[in-house]
C-alpha cells in the first residue's frame, strides 16, 4: 500500500525490545501517530507509558499490555515475533523515525487533499480548511519550534537585546506619551484596539499603521468593512490635511482654486503614500488561515491589524460565537508567534454602558478569552463629546505600565494628536452632544 512500510514499522518496535535505553533517546520524536498498524501504536503508547512511570518494558511487559487491550494472544505473539525478526544489527533508529514520519506525512496530505476536492461547501471556506489543515500538520511534524534554550542562551540574548538601542523587533504606536506607557510592541504579541461604535478606533489604527511605515516596517491591513480604496482615502485625509466630506463628495461645490490646491496635495502625498510599505487587505469571512497565508508573502513585516474581530469567519463552527472568538483570538496569538510580528486586533465592545464610560477589560464584546489571550489592551472613549476629546486606557499591559492619555480627534481629516496624560480618578462624564464625525 501506498506510503505504508510495515516492515520500517516493526523494526523500529523491534529496536524498543531490544535496545530501550537506546531507544529512549529519540522518543520525543517517536509520535504513535506516525504509526499505521493499531497495534503498533498500543506498543508505543505502553513504551511511553513505562518509561515515564519507570516501569519495566519487555515483550512479556507488553503482551499482558495488548491482552488488556482486548488483542488475541495468537495474534499479539505472532506480532511481535515478526517485530524482533525485522531488527537488523546495525540499525539507525534516528533516520528510520525520520522515514516514519515523512510516511506519515505523506499519507495525511492525501487525506487533506481528498476532503479538500470531496468537500462539498463553499470553496472558499474549503480552500481555507485546507491551508489550515496543512499549517496544522507542518507544526505536528516539525520539532524546530521547540525552543529549548539554556539559561547561558537566554543571558546572551538578553545581553545582545539590551545593547542594541535600536530594536528592529519594536514597533511603536508614533504617539510619544502612549509610547511612554506601552514600551513598543513586539513580535509574537497580540495587542487589543478596542471601543465602541463612532469612538474611531478604525482611524486610529491607520494613525498607527501610517508612523509604523514611515520608520520602513511593512504594516498589512486587513479590512472586513471598507473596501482598499477607502482606506486609502483617509490616508490622504489625514496626510493632505483634506477634509473626508471634500474627498468622498469629489469636490462637489468647491471654487476651481480650492480644487486645485487638493489636486496638487493628493498628487503629492500620493506619491509618498505609495512608497511606505503598506499592504490592503480587503476581505470579507476572513479566517486565520487566511491571514497566515497573506502574511507569509510579505517581507521585513512589523505589524498585522485586523479591522474587526467580531467580523472574522472560524475555521470550524463552534456551539456559539463565544466559542468562536475564543479559537480565532487563541489561533491569532498563535500566529503573531509564527510571523514574528505583533499583531493588532481591532474589537467592538458591548454596548451596555454609554460612550463616555471609561471602558474595562470585560467589556470585549463577545468573549471573556479576548482579554486573556492579550499582552497589551487598549481602549478607546469619548472623554468630551462637545470638544471631540478621547480617551485611551492601556488597561493591560505584561511589558511596561497602565494609564490613559487624552487625545484630540479631528474626525474629518481621520487625525489623531496627544494633550496629555488623563487622570481617572477625576474623570467626569460629559454627554452633550457635538459634531462628532461619523467617520470611526
């Protein structure tokens, strides 16, 4: 049968009765799964189990074993009589396991290629499945992500991180005192942007994607809600200083000079714009699997954002969306891991307090896992409505401190700028209402 070696199978079970402390050596690699016969994946499974409770394993150890497995004992000694006729004297049991798992391997991407064409959903979805199903096997079979480091390697690379000033795995937000408080953000990271509807944390975003370019980090954007052209047009919003109104109504109603002012400063900051290393991403059921498989093409990546995670598709359907937030935010922890970025996820919160609420942690909307599987959490409020005043909380924080800032929000050129720190304890709610931009 095709990728199938009985015969590699039972020397390697032959080597354990023969040679178990040599054997030993290798069973971090010696997976049952790798295994095709049942039986031999029992006799792993016992080896294991006996050397970790440091219990005898033998042949007679291991019949008893499969006996209690519910295996004929005809059938369990002509098994491992073949096993022990199969070891060779000069074996090597370390590319024989390697040959193991490449079988293994083999077998299991035609397994995911036949459910691939078989599958009879949408192809999208199935097409998704698949790049996950085939990320999920790379990880299962490759030992290269466990880090297993002494204390002298950790030390040098302490000593190395702490002697070069600039740290090309940080990025920062581009607003000095919130910068102050978040100390960067690092690769393998999963960072929350969070606030309720009109607080403009889409904008903010673009605020923070735009300083990270200019410092020559590529920066992907994905965006379930706008299409890549509106994006685009705050960016030129914010960096032409050109109100959205102008832009979205073409011009409309605007003297011939006005208009050729914003001509001449689109042209320009369009020729800038389209030098910083910014990619768009518009994609409706988005799922990780899709934003893995976009990210990989991208070099020198400093940071991901997804706008929004409320809006993002599972790879499998769970009971409830709580569920299915919590798989998206656990697999995107994952990933920011994998990239070696960190990753910014921008989240609703839930609506049951007012705009001008200072936001807490249990207000992610949709799941109470967000808020765990989060190194940095910030959140956005409206601080004074009638002056267009927000408020940010880093309200979480593993590597550096908490606190809020205030800042100004100019909603018609998508423009963020710093007042200063905000002091919560003599926070007051102000609820009268302005001409807060729809734009968020």
């Amino acid at each position: 049968m095709k990728n199938i070696n009985l015969e590699l199978e039972n020397s390697i079970i032959g080597i354990l009765f023969t040679n178990f402390k040599d054997a030993i050596k290798f069973f971090d690699s010696l997976n049952p799964d790798y295994f095709y016969q049942k039986i031999n994946k029992d006799i792993i499974e016992k080896a294991k189990f006996s050397y970790v409770n440091k219990e005898e394993f033998t042949v007679f150890t291991t019949q008893e074993y499969l006996k209690s497995c519910g295996y004929a004992d005809k059938n369990i000694i002509e098994h491992l009589i073949r096993c022990s006729d199969n070891v060779i004297t000069k074996y090597d049991l370390k590319g024989n396991l390697k040959l193991l798992k490449e079988l293994y391997q083999k077998r299991e991407l035609e397994k995911l290629l036949s459910q691939g064409i078989n599958d009879t959903g949408e192809l999208d979805a199935n097409i998704d499945k698949l790049l996950q199903g085939l990320y999920e096997l790379r990880n299962e079979t490759n030992n290269s992500n466990k880090r297993v480091k002494t204390m002298t390697d950790v030390s040098l690379e302490y000593l190395d991180f702490l002697a070069n000033k600039e740290d090309g795995n940080r990025c920062d937000t581009g607003f000095p005192l919130i910068d102050s408080m978040l100390k960067g953000m690092f690769k393998g990271q999963l960072i929350g942007l969070a606030a309720r509807p009109g607080c403009g944390k889409s904008a903010f975003s673009l605020n923070i994607a735009l300083n990270v370019a200019k410092k020559g980090k590529t920066v992907a954007i994905f965006t379930q809600e706008m299409e890549a052209y509106e994006v685009y047009e705050r960016m030129i919003a914010n960096q032409a200083y050109i109100p959205m109104d102008n832009l979205i109504e073409k011009f409309d109603g605007l003297d011939e000079t006005t208009k050729t002012i914003y001509y001449n400063k689109i042209i320009s900051k369009s020729n800038d714009l389209s030098k910083l290393p910014i990619k768009i991403i518009d994609k409706t059921r988005l799922t990780t699997a899709a934003v893995r498989a976009e990210c990989q093409q991208f070099k020198n990546l400093g940071l991901v954002i997804i706008d929004y995670l409320q809006l993002m598709s599972p790879i499998k359907r769970e009971q409830n969306k709580n569920y299915e937030i919590a798989a998206i935010t656990r697999e995107l922890k994952i990933l920011a891991s994998d990239l070696g970025c960190p990753i910014m996820i921008i989240s609703q919160l839930n609506r049951d307090k007012e705009e001008t609420n200072i936001p807490s942690l249990n207000d992610y909307r949709d799941s109470g896992a967000i808020e765990q599987d989060l190194v940095k959490s910030m959140m956005l409020w409206k601080t004074d409505i009638e002056n267009n005043k927000v408020g940010l909380i880093i309200n979480k924080n593993r590597r550096g401190s908490t606190g809020a800032v205030e800042l100004k929000f100019e909603g018609k050129y998508m423009m963020y700028t710093e007042l200063g720190l905000y002091d919560i304890s003599k926070a007051k709610k102000k609820k009268k209402k302005s001409d807060w931009s729809d734009f968020g």
